[in-house]
C-alpha cells in the first residue's frame, strides 16, 4: 500500500484492523480530494464530521502507520508486515485456523522479496492466486453479470441501476437481416450507413427499427432471467431521476406491484446484529506499548507462542547464522547477542519476549555448535557465499533466489538452508523442491557434483542429498 492509494488506505479504513463506519470514512474521504487518505488521516484534528470513536480508532490506526511506514526498508519485508499487522492486533481478528493460512503467504512474500521489495509483483500475484485456504468457505455474496447468473439461484438477488440505459454503442456501418424462404432460401437484406451530405436512408433507417425491437425483446430475457435468480427476497434499486426507454426500469413501469401488508404484533428487541466487522474500541484508546502488552497477555501466559511470532525469531536467527558463517566465532561467547535483541526490539517484542526468544536462539545455536555436522556447516570453507543472492530469469522475467550457505569441500558443491521450524513431510517436499532448484541454477557456475542439505536447528537434525537435473520441478 502507497500512501498516494486512496482506494487501499479505505479498504484499510473500513477493515476490522480499524472499524470506521462509511459516514466516517466519508468525512475523512472528503476533507481533501486532491490530497491522499494519507494526508488527511495527518489532520484528523480539522476534519468535520467525524464521529468521536471513528476519531479514536482513526488516530490510532495512523499512528501505528506512519510508525510503519518510517520504519519500511529496517527490516525483511514479511516481518514489516508482520509487525504491522500485529500491532493492529491481527490476533485477536484472525482465528487460529486463519493465521495458519497465512504461513503460506508469510512463505511465499520470503520467496519474491528483494530489498524491501517484491521483485516481480506480477509473478508474486500469480502465485499467490495460486494458494488456498485449508479452511476454504463458499462465499456468501456473489457479483457477476445477469448472463453469468444464468442457471443459478441465490436465496436474496439485488439488481442495482435499474434506470440505466444499456451501452448500445455508434451506429454500425452496416446493418443486414437474413430474410428465411420457403422456396428461393435465405435473402439477405443490407443497407450502409447514409452518406455524409444526407439526414436519413430509409432501408437503414428500417433495419435500425427492426434491430430496436429485437433489443427489446432480449432486454425482457434478460429480465425475466434476473429476477427469476431469487428464491425468497428480491431488491429493485434505482437512483436515476430520468428513466430511459431502453432500460429495465421501463419494461416494469406498466406491472402493478402488490404491496405487502405490514406485520403486526411483533415485539421489539434492541438486540441487532453488527454492521461492521470490528473489534472494541478499547483496543484503539491504549497507547502502543499498552496495546502491544494487552496482545503479549492477552493469550496464554505459557511459553507457547502465536504463529507469527516464532516466524520473527526465525528471522533474526537467520541474521545470526549469517554473521556466525561470515565470522567463524569459536565459541558461543563471540556472537553478538545484543544484536539479536535489538533485532527483536525493533520488531516489537516487549523485554519478557526477547528474553524468551533469545533464550530458544541460544540453546539452538549452542546444540548447533556442540553438533559435528552443525561445526562443519559454519566452519570456514572454499567458495563459501552466505545470503547468496542469485539474478535469475524464469518465464523470460528476472527474479532473485537467496541461498541461506553455500561452499566446496572435498570435491562437492553444497547448497545449505537453516530451518528454525517444525519438521513434517509437506513442509519438507516444499524444502526440497526449493533446494532443487537451486541446485539447477548453480549447477551452470561449476563442474562440481552438487549435493543438498537443510539443517533443522531445533533438533539438529541433517537431511542431504546430491541434486540431480531430473528432480528438479520447473513451476
């Protein structure tokens, strides 16, 4: 989201990561239409109109955003958005089953990010069409047009725009009907357009009334196939002062409409349901740091983390084999933990957080070192690369892979990725898939026999293989 996209900022207004109410979002919308939601969400204090609660959750939203969006280019890009939409508590909007879901998204923003940046936002939007919910639900509202609808029946139908007259287009250069015979078969009636210096051509004045007609009669298929959609409720809107004689409005005006009776005898209740899918508002009225402890304890008090949190300590455990690759320190002493904490500070982690996390970093890299293939995986090596960035072209469009190590020993090339995760089979053809192909784009750098590792650091355990062209899957 750019601060210039007005549509994006109040989809974001409107979304329970704030609740504003659409007359809110309309003060807020109209306060400067030459400037973005952005600027105007900079001046809440001189915008009109504005209830006080849409005040609160507004002002709160902007100042998690601007926060955000000063901080962009700090940090991974899955974890800037991670952070953001943790402190716009995203865990108490999503349940479990839907932040699981995310984790393929979290996976997939990893794969295209490149600096900040997705690397090629039409590829990254192809494969992400491509994931699904394994909590999938069928939508409950459906757009589409009235030929799209044909065959399908829905319990409410609403035709909007009734009033409307249909794009019918210029005047064809040609009109033509085919005239069907008993005897002497088709004859084919045709007219040009009239000449530039002329008003009128009666033959293609004749046909154009001829073709009125045949559109009058598909417009009341039409009709008849709209509102024969709905199985209990069906709404006609139109907004239109002036009706026009080729809309549907003017198909209904000679059909009487029997008004319903008003029920009676049916008890009031002040129970109704929510218009707006939001949380409280006392979740907008803390200050960050309040928040940010109200999302911490919010939850379970034991050392079981959110889903998107062990994601974060990954990262920064990523940061710190790459500096203890790069490095080479001989004993756990030598790593720069104060690096890890500030790491984790700026992404939000309150002092009994970091002080968790770091403890789960230092006891994975500690079995790493007393570990013989983990001393051998960060021991200096021939050719060693860590992070490598690869420039590759797939589907004639450049894109970056990143390699967490890379090095020759004995007459091996070896591709090595660090997993901070869970071990489970789906997760590995994913890992091993991936490692493939990377294997196919440094096989074309060396002669060397490539073999692939990944090294699950929560329990040291070492999974290889030598990559061979034929595993390798071209997605």
């Amino acid at each position: 989201m750019t601060p210039a996209n007005r549509l994006s900022w109040l989809a974001v207004l409107h979304s329970p990561y704030c609740g504003l109410s659409l007359s809110d979002i309309h003060a807020i919308a109209q306060f400067n239409k030459k400037k973005s939601i952005y600027f105007a969400l900079l001046h809440l204090d001189k915008i009109s109109g504005l209830s006080e609660e849409g005040r609160i959750r507004a002002s709160y939203l902007i100042r998690v955003m601007h926060k955000s969006l000063s901080q962009r280019y700090e940090t991974q890009l899955s974890a800037w958005v991670i952070r953001t939409l943790k402190e716009l508590h995203i865990e108490h909007i999503l349940n479990a089953n839907q932040l699981n879901d995310l984790e393929q998204f979290w996976t997939l923003l990893d794969r295209y990010q490149q600096d900040g940046r997705l690397s090629d936002m039409n590829e990254f939007l192809a494969e992400l069409n491509k994931l699904y919910s394994q909590q999938a639900n069928p939508s409950r509202l459906h757009v589409m047009t009235i030929h799209k609808s044909k065959g399908l029946e829905f319990d409410t139908v609403f035709l909007p725009g009734l009033g409307t007259q249909p794009n019918r287009g210029d005047n064809p250069m040609l009109r033509w009907l085919n005239l069907p015979t008993q005897k002497h078969g088709n004859l084919l009636l045709m007219s040009p357009i009239h000449a530039a210096h002329q008003d009128h051509c009666a033959l293609y004045d004749y046909l154009s009334q001829l073709d009125e007609v045949k559109s009058r009669y598909e417009a009341q298929r039409l009709l008849y196939v709209a509102v024969t959609r709905a199985k209990s409720r069906l709404y006609l809107t139109d907004h239109s002062e002036k009706t026009s004689k080729t809309s549907f409005r003017n198909l209904l005006k000679n059909i009487e409409f029997i008004a319903e009776e008003p029920l009676s005898n049916i008890e009031e209740s002040n129970q109704y349901l929510p218009k707006i899918g939001r949380l409280p508002l006392a979740y907008y009225q803390n200050k960050a740091s309040e928040t940010l402890e109200m999302l911490t304890h919010a939850k379970t008090k034991s050392s079981s983390l959110s889903t998107t949190i062990p994601r974060l300590i990954g990262i920064v455990t990523h940061q710190l084999l790459q500096w203890i690759c790069d490095n080479h320190p001989k004993t756990l002493t030598e790593v720069p933990w104060s690096f890890a904490r500030y790491e984790l500070r700026k992404l939000g982690f309150d002092e009994s957080m970091q002080h968790e996390a770091l403890l789960s970093m230092q006891e994975q890299i500690a079995r790493m070192f007393e570990d013989q293939t983990g001393l051998w995986i960060i021991s200096k090596h021939h050719q060693e690369q860590n992070e490598y960035e690869l420039l590759v072209e797939q589907q004639n469009r450049p894109i970056t892979r990143i390699i967490d190590r890379t090095f020759e020993d004995q007459g091996k090339r070896w591709i090595i990725d660090f997993k901070t995760g869970k071990e489970d089979e789906t997760s590995l053809i994913k890992h091993r898939e991936q490692l493939n192909e990377y294997g196919s784009y440094i096989s074309k750098q060396t002669p060397l026999p490539i073999y692939c590792g990944i090294y699950y650091l929560p329990s040291n355990h070492w999974i290889n293989w030598q990559f061979e062209p034929s595993e390798m899957l071209i997605t």
